[in-house]
C-alpha cells in the first residue's frame, strides 16, 4: 500500500500572513478530502496565530514548469527588456514595488 492510499491525497498549503499580503507557501498536508485538508492545515500551520488567510489545494491540481522546459519557457523574456524594472525610478520612500 502506497503512503498516498494510507494518509490521503497531498494537499498544498499556503498561508496569507496579513491582510492584504501574497499567500506563501508553508507546506504540505496528507487528506482523504478538502474539510479535513483545511482543518489538518489550520492545525498544523495556523496554531500560533501565523496568518490571517489559508489556502488549501490539492497537490495533483498544481501546474509546474520543469526544469527541462525552463529554458524554451523562460527564454524570450530576455528578448523583450521593457519587462525588466531596470528603468524606473522608484519614488522616494518606496522600498519595494
């Protein structure tokens, strides 16, 4: 039997630290269905008031670029160098746009 079979499905954790904020990831939970990933992920991730918001989505559902498609996905941003914040100015007081 498979660790997948005994624990449930693998679901990824991402957590909005303040209102407002980017959801970061912060790991992961095993679950046989979306309530109890949610509550697994509140108990294990949220115990210590670290955030204000919570998603839970399953693992299968995520789409990632591989390592071999990396260079074919990410290479024409180079050839378009508007894309680059090399030529803005940030206004005084602005640490990070």
């Amino acid at each position: 039997m498979e660790a997948s079979e005994s624990q449930g499905q693998l679901w990824e954790v991402f957590i909005q630290s303040k209102p407002g904020q980017a959801f970061k990831h912060v790991g992961s939970v095993h679950a046989y269905d979306k309530d109890l990933a949610v509550e697994n992920a509140r108990d294990i991730y949220t115990r210590r008031g670290e955030g204000t918001g919570l998603w839970v989505v399953p693992g299968k559902e995520i789409v990632a670029v591989t390592i071999n498609e990396a260079e074919y996905f990410f290479e024409p941003i180079d050839e378009k160098i508007y894309r680059h914040p090399t030529f803005y100015d940030l206004p005084e007081g602005v640490k990070q746009m």
